[in-house]
C-alpha cells in the first residue's frame, strides 16, 4: 500500500503526521511512503531527510491524495480535503467524531475509511497507539514551560545576598497523563506542588513524583474514576466540596494548571471567577482544556489575557505544537503502531479487521457505514477478588504448631539417620576398613555442611559470608589432617590445594564482610 502524510492546514500547526524514521518502519512493513513538500519544515524535518529515508515527496495536497491508499494527518481534516478522498481510501488521524457530525456523513457517503486517533480505546494492548496520551505528556510539560515564561520568579526558592526568594506554589487539577507531566516538570524545576484528582488511586502517583495529594474527606460511593481510563462525572455535593478545597488554595497558589478534559464533553469549570479574584497579582493559570471551553470559563481559546488583579490565564491549544519535533516523533509512532495492526502479515496489505477491539474502537466511517460510537470493548477489566481474611492464631495454637513442627523435623530426620545408618552398614559389610574410615568422614562432611547451609536465613549477606567462612575452616582442619595420611603424595596434594582454596576464601570472606560493613558506618 500507498501511504502519504499532506502539510496540515490549520494555521499554527507544525506537526506532521509522517517523520523520516516513522517512515523507515512503514517500508519495513511492505509500504511505500509518500510526503507533500515542506510538510515537515516546521517540524525540522527537511524534504532531503524524507529522500534519504526513502520517502517520495510530491509538490501538492492534490498529488499526493489522488495517488496513495491512506492518507496520515494531525488535525481533523477539513471540507476540501475530505473532498480530496476517493472509494476505499483510508484516513488516520485526529476526527473528533462527536463535534464533526457533518465530516461523518461526507466520508460516509464518500465510502471513505476513517480512524480517529482519538478513539484509540485504553486498554494495554493499544498504549503504542494512544496518540492522546502522546499529545498530553507534551502539553503537560509544556504548560509548566510557559507558566514558568509567565511568572515573575524562580520555581525553585533560594537565598542569595540580594535576599530571599521563596518557592512556587504549583496546583496540578487533574492527574492523569498530562497532570503528572505537569508534576514532574515542576517538581524537577524546585516548586512546591500540590494535585488534585477525583480518583482516589492517583494519590499513590502523585506522592511517589514528590506532590502534595490534596485529599477531599466526602463521605461517598461514588468510584471517581469511569471506563476507559478517565474521571467520571462528579455528584453536586462532591463538586461543592471540590470547590471549597480549590477556594481554599486560590489565595496560597501562585500557579494553577488545569487539565480536566475527557474526549467527547464539555470540560467541566473547576476553576471560577471568585478564585481567580483570589489569586495573588502575578499569579498565572494555564488552562489546558481551553479548545473544549476551558476549566476556568474566564478562559479564552487560543489567547493569553491578564485579569484585573493581574493574573495571567493562558488558553493556548497547540501545546503539543510548540513542540513540533517531539510530537511530530511521538504521534508518527503512535500512526506506525496503527498501520502495523493494519498490516498483520507485513506484506504491504491493509487488512481493516473489524473483530479487533482496537482497530474496531478506532474506526469511525468503514465501507459506506458510520460507525461511530463503537460498542464496549471486550476485553472487560478482571473483577478483583475478594480476599477472606484468615483470623489470628492465638500464642497457644502458634506454641501447639511450633511444637507439632519440631516433632515432626525430629521424626524425619531420625528416618534419614536410620536408612543412612543401615546403607553405611551394607556397603562397611564389603568395603575394606581403609576405605570405610575415609568414607565416614566423607558422610559426615555432607552431613555437616547440609546442616549449616540449610540453616541459613534470608539475610544480609555478611551472616552469610561468615558461614561459609565456618564452612571453608572445616574445610582446612580436614585437610591438614590428610596432609601426611599413608605417605601417599596424591593424597598429600589434593589435601595441600583444598588448604590453599579455602584459605582463599576465608581471606576473601573476610574482606567483603569488612567492606559490606563499612557501607554501614559514617564517615
């Protein structure tokens, strides 16, 4: 198959769906790989980088549409280029399926295949593919970058000889995937930051990154969290606490970042007037959920604007193009992860298999038929078990238990001793008595060191280290005892090699046991 990425129309946007190396992986696939020209300038990816990748660039949109078989973009495409798609050809990219009815119906009627990127379902199989996850690790990062350009101090507090700078006050609404990007940004450049979610189980992520969970005591059933990975919708009394809390920190804070945006709804308001009227003077909000109406309705799309109190609220959506390079990477692996599902048997055919939970969720438009929305995956999370918990024993059954142990250790071990008595005895009745003196004390050597080895807890390794020390003593003491046994020189060599083998290790033993202990010691 055919496979080519156009130069995105929509102004601002300087990613691209296909890289040079993206591009590399699609041929090992069996695919020939098409580019208009300067489709990747924006993202510093020249027209020469495409033909050393083996990549065929085009001069136009129209080249390009009329001659491959899927067509790859970012953005959601618009009339004209929809226009462009024939009978059987096949878009990847961006769709908003939910917003765009009457895109569904033209590529419908066009009997065009669509697979929207953002309706890659979260399950494990498919996080190669999650191009919103992909998209939201940047722009979580990215937020904190241009809260940093915007605010008129250090993230990190100091104390210099021109006086005291105090640390920034970071408030994370959201954690999910672009949520802990912004963590780990502003947790890495020295802020002090907190984190909000409505899903209990984040507050484990959110700690182990260095944050503050701010933890909301409400009295309710209610899971936070919905299917496929995202918050669900909260009650109105959950929500009225929510915002005392962020009411609370509104006058603490000197930046929000908000990220509460679920694909296919309207982004709820956390972040009201009264608190941004609260917020120090600047005070800066980046509200990543400005493209759906924004976390905070003060909010404008596309803008940056000052309140009156002098707090900056940043609506920039092309977060994940202002870093062109990185996303253009990541997204063209989430595509090349797509057209590999595409492609089972990587003979460069598309194989557009509906039973696939995947590539079902994916697709929007299939052989003349919307079919959006897709139906519940089938693979269905495992119900946790329920775990019945063993009642304590009391110190006289745990005694009882010991005992009964013990009793029993001591049985077996008389059997061992009886049957190893009673074989020693056969093989003394033929064996001569030189024969029988060495190996007794072959027998007990055995005996010995199981005993010793198998009685060694799970420890450091220093109480290990001594025993096998013990171990390569008794070692030396028998064979110094066969140094001169019967004048025979075999016998005095192999004693003499076990002597110098087991000091060896004795002196080794010992110096890593000093050195383990040193560790321990300050300095």
């Amino acid at each position: 198959m055919r496979i080519g990425s156009p130069k995105e129309v929509m102004p601002g946007e300087a990613r691209v769906a296909m890289t040079p190396d993206s591009a590399l992986q699609l041929q090992k696939l069996g695919h020939e790989c098409f580019i208009e020209t300067s489709a990747g300038t924006a993202a510093r990816f020249s027209d020469q980088d495409y033909r050393d990748a083996g990549v065929t660039v085009l001069d136009n949109a129209a080249q390009l549409f009329e001659r491959v078989d899927v067509v790859t973009k970012v953005r959601p495409p618009i009339e004209s280029e929809l226009d462009r798609l024939s009978p059987g050809q096949t878009l990847i990219g961006f769709f908003d399926p939910a917003g765009n009815e009457a895109l569904l119906e033209k590529a419908k009627a066009l009997k065009a295949n669509v697979i929207a990127m953002e309706m890659v379902p979260r399950i494990s199989r498919a996080q190669k593919m999650d191009a919103l996850s992909s998209m939201a690790n940047i722009a979580g990062y990215r937020a904190v970058i241009e809260a940093g350009n915007n605010f008129g101090r250090f993230f990190t507090g100091q104390i210099t000889a021109a006086g005291k700078v105090p640390p920034a006050k970071v408030l994370v609404v959201g954690a999910g995937v672009a949520g802990l990007a912004a963590i780990g940004t502003a947790q890495s450049l020295g802020a002090i930051v907190r984190a909000f979610d409505v899903r209990p189980e984040v507050a484990e992520q959110i700690e182990s990154m260095g944050a503050e969970f701010l933890f909301l005591d409400f009295d309710d059933s209610q899971d936070g969290a919905a299917t496929g990975g995202y918050a669900a919708p909260s009650s109105p009394e959950f929500r009225e606490k929510q915002l005392a809390l962020f009411l609370g920190q509104a006058s603490e804070v000197d930046i929000v970042i908000t990220t509460a945006l679920i694909p296919n709804r309207e982004a709820p308001e956390l972040w009201t007037k009264e608190m941004v009227e609260k917020m120090k003077p600047g005070s800066v909000i980046v509200d990543l959920a400005a493209e759906k109406g924004g976390n905070c309705k003060l909010t404008v799309a596309d803008e940056k604007i000052v309140t009156e109190n002098g707090v900056t609220l940043i609506g920039y959506t092309d977060f994940p193009s202002r870093m062109a390079a990185q996303a253009s990477t990541l997204y063209s692996t989430n595509i090349r992860h797509m057209v590999a599902d595409l492609t089972p048997e990587k003979d460069g055919q598309i194989h557009h298999n509906m039973d696939d939970d995947v590539i079902r969720s994916s697709t929007v438009t299939f052989n003349g038929e919307i079919t959006f929305p897709p139906p519940p995956p089938k693979i269905q999370a495992i119900a946790s078990k329920k775990v019945e918990k063993v009642p304590e024993k009391t110190p006289e059954e745990k005694a009882a238990d010991e005992t009964e142990a013990f009793a029993k250790a001591g049985r077996q071990q008389t059997k061992l001793l009886v049957i190893g008595a009673v074989l020693t005895a056969l093989i003394g009745s033929v064996a001569p008595a030189d024969f029988m003196q060495h190996f007794i004390v072959f027998v007990l050597a055995i005996f010995i060191g199981f005993q010793v080895i198998w009685g060694v807890a799970h420890s450091l390794h220093t109480p290990l280290m001594a025993i096998t020390n013990a171990i390569s003593g008794i070692i030396v003491l028998g064979a110094l005892l066969q140094l001169d046994a019967d004048g025979s020189t075999v016998v005095t060599v192999l004693a003499g090699i076990a002597v110098l083998i087991a000091t060896v290790n004795i002196v080794g033993g010992f110096m890593v046991t000093r050195r383990m202990l040193q560790m321990f010691k300050k300095s």
